[in-house]
C-alpha cells in the first residue's frame, strides 16, 4: 500500500534516510555523533517546512512495515528546505553545520530528494510502487516535472529510473560524488 507518512512514524523514516546519508557520505557525519544527528533530524522532520518533514514523505507498506520512502519538494524552495534544522542545530549551538551544501534541483521541478527501500525489503518492487506512485502526487501539487539526482556508480537506479522514463538532463557534485541529473515529465 502506498500512503502519506505519518507523524509517529518519523523514527522509522529517519532510520531509513540515515541509509542515503551514510550512503552520500556527507562530512558532518564525522563530525557530530549519530544520535545526536538523529535527535536533531526527527525534531526538524516534524516542521512542514523541512526537507524531510513527514508531510514531504510517501511511504509503501508490506507487512504492517514501512517498507520504504520517498521525500520531494518543489525545486523553488531548496534554499530554504534546510531552515528547520538549521534552526535546531543553533538552538543547540552546533554552528557553521548542515547536512547539505550543494545544489541538487532547480525552480520549475518537483525534486526527488531521497527513495531508499529498507533491507529486508529490497529486490521486492518497492521502489518501483514509489515511483509509480509519484506522478498523481507531483499533479496534485501542481508541477510537471520530477527531477532526481542519481549516483553515476548506481547502474541498478539508473536502471530503474530509464525503464520508468527518466532521461538525463545533465550533472551535479554532491558532496564529492558525481551525479546524474533526471527528469520525467508528467503526461
């Protein structure tokens, strides 16, 4: 089943993003420790404005489990999807950090930002019923195009991402890792 997350499923979700993160090698990973990271992030995912706000997130369900995720935006709001936790962070006095610095999308795209497909559920279709479920999703907020960024040593998600009509539109370095940029446009 395919359904919004929901609120009390933010642990959950941020387990599964940690996944990407890691995955991304961000440097403030090595420079705060997890379960600090973690606190931060599952407080900021509760502000709608925040770029992994459970409001921003799709989840497919197997099982009674949340069996993977997506969160996307509209491209336009990428300087200021970061502001929630940003915010938390200099409550805290954890200065001059994010998450991310580098740009990923564009105005005039709904942006893709993370799908992860949790492991004991991987090679099950779930990331396919993600993405199959992300055009209605992406009308409803009035955009036509997704936008995606998929990593260059990642064939299986290109793979997948060619096969549901992603073509490249070019590339982008985020946090040292070359990236293909895609876009489907919605018929």
């Amino acid at each position: 089943m395919i359904r919004m997350a929901e609120k009390k499923e933010v642990k959950e979700l941020c387990d599964l993003i940690w996944i990407v993160l890691k995955d991304m090698e961000l440097p403030i990973l090595n420079e705060l420790p997890e379960a600090s990271l973690k606190t931060m992030m599952q407080e900021a995912m509760l502000d709608e404005h925040y770029r992994y706000s459970y409001l921003n997130g799709i989840v497919c369900v197997r099982d009674n489990q949340v069996a993977g995720v997506c969160f996307g935006y509209k491209g336009e709001l990428e300087p200021i999807i970061d502001q929630p936790m940003t915010k938390i962070m200099k409550q805290l006095n954890v200065e001059n950090q994010s998450l991310f610095t580098d740009e990923e999308t564009q105005p005039g795209e709904w942006y893709l930002d993370t799908l992860v497909t949790a492991p004991n559920f991987r090679r099950q279709g779930v990331a396919l019923k993600l993405l199959s479920a992300l055009p209605e999703f992406v009308k409803e907020q009035g955009e036509a195009i997704i936008g995606l960024n998929c990593d260059q040593n990642n064939d299986s998600a290109k793979q997948l991402y060619e096969k549901m009509g992603y073509r490249k539109v070019g590339e982008r370095m985020i946090s040292g890792h070359l990236y293909d940029h895609m876009q489907h446009t919605i018929r």
